[in-house]
C-alpha cells in the first residue's frame, strides 16, 4: 500500500533540484533509452515483425546530451544506457565520451545483449563507461537461438569476456526466468557465481502491451528461483551492506566468487525505494517502468522552451511519480513494449 505522500509544498509552487517526489523519494538514477532498434527479437519482449520509430522521432546526439546535462543539474548522479539495444545505436563511444565528462554524473552504466561488446567493449571503457549488465538467459545455444530468435551465444560469451577484460566491473548478467523456457537452468546459471565474481540477477518476467499474455503466463518468481537454487547448491547468505536502492538484494552461495540478485517486481515490488526515472529514445521521461504515464521533454526542448522553465516542469512531472505499479489492480502497461523503454 502507497503510504501518505507529503503534500507539501503543493504541486504549483516552485520546486528545487534534487529532484524528488511527492513521497519523499529523491530520484538519482536516470536510464536512458538510445534507441528502440535492436539487433536480435527475444520472444518476450518484441514481436518479430517490430517496426521502429522514424528517426526524426529519436533524440540527436546533442539533444541527448543537452537532456543530460540538465537532468544532471536537477540531481541525477547516475546514468544506465539501455535500448532497445544501446550498442546499435550510431556515435555511442563518442556519446559516452560527452556523457563522462558532466561533472554531475558518477556512474555510467549500461544493460546490452553483448552481441556487438567484442568489437566495443575497449573502446567503450577507455570513452568512460563504468560497467555492464548483459543479458543471457540460458547456457544452450540451440535455445539461446529460440529464445532470441537467431542470437549466437558464443558471440554473447566472447563480448562478456572482452568485457570483463576491459574491466568493465562489476559485471552482471541478467536472466529473464520464463517457466518452459529456461526455468530448468536456474541452478546452472547459479553455477556460474561459484567461479567467476558475477552478479547472476534473475529477473521476473514483467506483461507489456502485446506482449502481456506471454509474460503472465509464463512468470516464475523469485521465491521458486530461490528454491530450485537452495535445494541443489545449499543456503543462501545475505551479503551485508545492501543500500535498498537496488532492486536486487544481493546473496551468496558458500564458498562463491560472486553473487546472485532477484528482482521480483512482480511478487515482491520494491517501489518503496524506488530512485528511478526513464527517459525513452523519443525523449519522453517515464516515470514508472509499469505506468504508461509520461512526461513529454523532447518536444518543448525542439521548441525552444527555456532550460530554466524545462527544468521546472520536469521537476514538477518527477514530483508526481507514482508511487508504484498497478499490476495489482490489473494495470498492464500499453503505450509502450519492454523494448521502447528499455528495462
Ligand atoms: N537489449 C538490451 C538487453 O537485452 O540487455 C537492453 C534492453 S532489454 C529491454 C533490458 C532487460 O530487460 C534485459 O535484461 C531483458 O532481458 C529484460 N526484459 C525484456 N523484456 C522483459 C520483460 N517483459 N520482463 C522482464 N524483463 C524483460
Ligand atoms: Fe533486444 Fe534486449 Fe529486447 Fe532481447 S531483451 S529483444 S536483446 S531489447
């Protein structure tokens, strides 16, 4: 339940930066879409036949920069660039390189399906990006294909290790769990902790538009992931010193390099600490991942709108973040896929 919002100061006088919420949350963290284009088609996330935004419609590399520099003078420390697939998108090291150099930021971070790290990670590294997430749900080629529909795992493996080579740390790995799919390998990718110091987060499968139906048919929480995990490794240890602010609560097997992390935003929803805004490709701030509400600041930025009257309003719009998803009441987001907005 939402608890009382702090109804002060009401939503018409003027706000100052950091940037925060009628609940008290302040909101640090910005992930930011850099293209709804991706290189593969995961059955869960977009249909095979997805068409893309005209490019006119995506944000320039200046208008990137521009919405970034003053999301970092309202308060944002800390970036992820996601996609669709963040690597696709045209100029990324150079973008990267102008994104470091915001005195604001101290964090880039970015989620990416690795297909195109071996050829980038390097570059990308010495340009200023921090770390990586990437995304694989399952060790089998064959169903690394079915599940991607036409992903070549070995590339997957060798841009993990040119990531990890780039020192591209902490390096996580993201596995959607989809019941049927890759439910049977959540102990195999647990494995993967013992040797290697990873995070392995798995994530519950989330409804989107279209693809809704597939998604609440398929989801596995995290307490079953949990479980299938224990019985065959043995007791999982909280790691101490967990800020809250990540969704995944970190925990380690014993004896293990590494980590794991469940993100159960379906059985276990975190709003509570919740420091997020998005900002999709087509420059609109997201204020929930599972709200389709959205704030437009693309458009008044093409049209000249002041910065100090654009920060306002953006301060204004981020004051009114709901407090969290309404699956509950049988809310499914429609306005956008997984892949418009990024994860
Ligand atoms: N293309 C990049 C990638 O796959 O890592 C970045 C974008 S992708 C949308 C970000 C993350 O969201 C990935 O880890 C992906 O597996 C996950 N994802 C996609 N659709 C999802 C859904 N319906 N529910 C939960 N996670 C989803
Ligand atoms: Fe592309 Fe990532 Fe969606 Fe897979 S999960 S289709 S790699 S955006």
């Amino acid at each position: 339940m939402a608890p009382t919002p702090d109804l002060s100061p009401p939503s018409n006088v003027e706000l100052r930066p950091p940037l925060h919420d009628l609940y008290g949350r302040q909101l640090s963290y910005l992930r930011i879409s850099l293209t709804d284009v991706c290189n593969l088609r995961c059955v869960y996330c977009m249909p095979e036949d997805t068409r893309f935004r005209p490019r006119h419609e995506i944000m320039s590399d200046d208008e990137l920069l521009t919405i970034t520099r003053i999301m970092a003078e309202l308060g944002i420390t800390k970036i992820r660039l996601t996609g669709g697939e963040p690597t696709v998108r045209p100029n990324l090291v150079e973008l990267i390189r102008a994104m470091a150099q915001n005195p604001g930021i101290c964090d880039i971070a970015m989620t990416t399906n690795g297909i195109l790290l071996p050829q980038l990670a390097e570059p990308l590294a010495r340009a200023g990006l921090h770390r990586v997430n990437i995304s694989i749900d399952t060790l089998d080629p064959v169903k690394f294909k079915q599940i991607t529909r036409w992903g070549d795992l070995d590339t997957v493996w060798a841009g993990l290790e040119a990531a990890a080579a780039a020192g591209l740390q902490p390096l996580k790995i993201n596995v959607v769990v989809t019941r049927g799919f890759n439910d049977d390998e959540v102990v195999a990718m647990a494995r993967l902790s013992l040797a290697h110091p990873w995070q392995i987060r798995y994530i519950e499968l989330m409804p989107f538009g279209s693809e809704a139906d597939f998604a609440q048919n398929t989801v596995v929480t995290s307490a079953e992931t949990r479980q299938r995990i224990q019985e065959a490794l043995g007791p999982l240890q909280p790691i101490p010193g967990y800020d809250g602010r990540d969704p995944a609560a970190p925990y380690r097997l014993p004896g293990a390099l590494g980590s794991l992390g469940f993100i159960s935003t379906i059985s276990e929803p975190f709003c509570g600490g919740c420091s997020r805004l998005r900002l999709t490709a087509d420059g609109k701030l997201r204020l929930c991942l599972l709200r389709d509400g959205e704030f437009d600041i693309l458009g008044p930025l093409r049209r000249g709108v002041d910065s100090e009257m654009l920060k306002q309003q953006i301060l204004q719009a981020a004051y009114h973040k709901p407090w969290g998803n309404g699956l509950a009441d049988g809310e499914i987001p429609q306005l956008r896929l997984m892949s418009q907005i990024g994860g």
